[in-house]
C-alpha cells in the first residue's frame, strides 16, 4: 500500500523535471518565436508568394509565373541599382571597414583617456538614423551647410555634396562611416582587449617599435573577428536604404539609386507589388549567399 504514493511521487517528480527541461524553456523564448515569426518569416514568405502574382490591391492577385521576374531583370534601371549598391559596397568597404579597425588600434595604445573616446565615437550609434541623416543633410546644404563654410573659410571653394552625380554618393559614404564607426569601434576594442599582455612585453623585449607591434601582433590577433566584421559589412551595406532615401532620393540622375531604393519605387511608387516581390527574393538569395559565408567564417574561428 505505501508504494503506490511512492512510485505516484516518482512519476510526478519525473514529469515535472521534464516539463523543466523541455517546456519551460519553450515557454520562455515563445513569445519571441512568435515575433520572429510574424515580423520576420510571414513577410519574407509573402514577399515569396507575391512574387509570382499580378497583385493590385483593389482588383485582387492573379497568378503570372515567371512575368516579374523577367520584368524585374529587363528594367533599365536595374544595372544602374547594382552598380550603384556595390560601388556604395566598395566605399564602404575602402573607409567605413578601415577607419573603425585604426581607430580601435589607437585609442587601445593610449595610455589615458581611453572611456573619452570610447564615449566619443559611440555617440553617433545613439542618435536616431533619421535624425543623423538630416543632421548631415543640412551639413551638405550648399549655400548654408558646414561643409562648405568649412572649405570657404580655409580659401577652398564649396562643392556641390549631394546635388552631383561626382559627389553625391561619396558624400553618403562619409556620413555612413560617422555614423556606423563606432559600434564597430567597441568590437574591436573588445577583441583588442582579449589579446594576451605578454605578446606585447616579448615584442618589445625584441625591440619591436609600436608599428611592428600592430603588424605582427595586434593584427593576426583580431583577424578572425575582422574577417567575420568585413562580411557583416558587406551585408549591412549592401541593404542601404535611409541615407540615400532621405539626403537625396536616388538622385541626382540616379547616381544614389541602389537596389533598396528600386524596391520601394517598385512597391510604393509604381504599387507594382509582385516586381517588388521579385526584386526583393532575388535580393534575399544574394544576401544569404553573404551569409552562409558568414556562418562558415564564424564556425571556422570557433574550432
């Protein structure tokens, strides 16, 4: 008679460490699931289904095949898209990727003030994106912006910043490497930091100057994460949308058109729905490309 709470307890405590073990933690990471899946997934897989279809929002949707795709693909402006997005790519790459590795190197071989211009670089991280975009749009501004106040005062004469195709997209590059330099800035540092002193003391017990320090120490040291960085960049900057959005429309003469800026004429301009779609999928397939390089550069540095 006494066994049977005894074996009653038994399986009450077995089920209750399953439901520990197993169901708990789903109940905890749940709710996020379902915002992924509805901020995330359900777009990416509508974006899949309208793709294929003619879709007007007030007439319905009625299935084309391939149509939009080959519209999409024959578009004159699409090539225009491309080169634009990787030409931002590439500036991107030369100075946004650059300048945030030099300047993690030297505040880390300062000796103080080091938490000044952590703070000082991250700044530009918290502002709103909005907010820094119209800060550099007035900044640009050719008749009342700092930039050529700047040039005008030092004897040189202004530039035209936004309103040329010669200058309009490197204008954008600028205010993209303020913008985004400092988050890359803290990563660096934080890789810096892992790095073992006593490398440091040997390189200089063989009289090893700063710059031989940071070639054949520091460098090697955070390659890893500098490989894994530079994908990541390319990844977030080939999306670019809000810079050339808001400063100046794609223009001048399309020089600032990139392929998120195609999309959204497509979808908000022309309401041509399924070559959105389209534009939009093919888009995602060369950036998982990116990523699963990503995913092989990270599993690499981790064995």
């Amino acid at each position: 008679m006494k066994s049977e709470p005894v074996l009653s307890e038994r399986a009450n405590s077995r089920y209750k460490n399953l439901y520990d073990k197993y169901v708990l933690p789903f109940l905890f990471i749940l709710p996020a699931v379902l915002l992924f899946t509805v901020f995330a997934w359900f777009p990416i897989l509508k974006g899949f289904y309208i793709s294929f279809l003619d879709y007007d929002l007030l007439k319905g949707a009625s299935f084309t095949g391939l149509d939009n795709f080959k519209a999409v693909l024959s578009d004159p402006l699409l090539p225009k898209a491309v080169i634009n997005t990787l030409y931002f790519t590439l500036l991107a790459i030369l100075f946004g990727y650059v300048v945030p590795v030099f300047l993690a190197i030297a505040i880390n071989e300062m000796r103080s003030a080091q938490s000044f211009f952590r703070l000082a670089f991250y700044i530009p991280v918290v502002l709103p994106p909005m907010v820094a975009v119209l800060l550099w749009k007035w900044f640009y501004d050719p008749d009342i912006g700092l930039a050529n106040v700047l040039l005008n005062f030092v004897g040189l004469n202004g530039l035209p910043w936004l309103n040329s195709p010669k200058t309009s997209m490197f204008s954008l590059i600028i205010m993209s490497t303020w913008a985004n330099a400092g988050g890359s800035v803290l990563i660096y540092l934080a890789a810096l930091k892992g790095i073992p002193v006593s490398m440091y003391e040997a390189a200089e017990l063989e009289g090893a100057g700063i710059f031989q320090r940071i070639r054949f120490v520091t460098i090697p040291q955070i390659l890893g994460v500098m490989l894994i960085m530079l994908v990541l960049q390319i990844i977030g900057t080939m999306q670019v949308f809000t810079e050339p959005f808001v400063m100046t429309d794609g223009g001048p003469a399309n020089s600032t058109l990139t392929i998120m800026m195609l999309l959204y004429r497509y979808g908000f301009k022309f309401f041509d729905f399924g070559a959105a779609g389209a534009l939009g999928l093919l888009f995602f397939f060369l950036l998982v490309s990116f990523s699963l390089v990503y995913f092989r550069l990270t599993k690499k540095f981790k064995d």
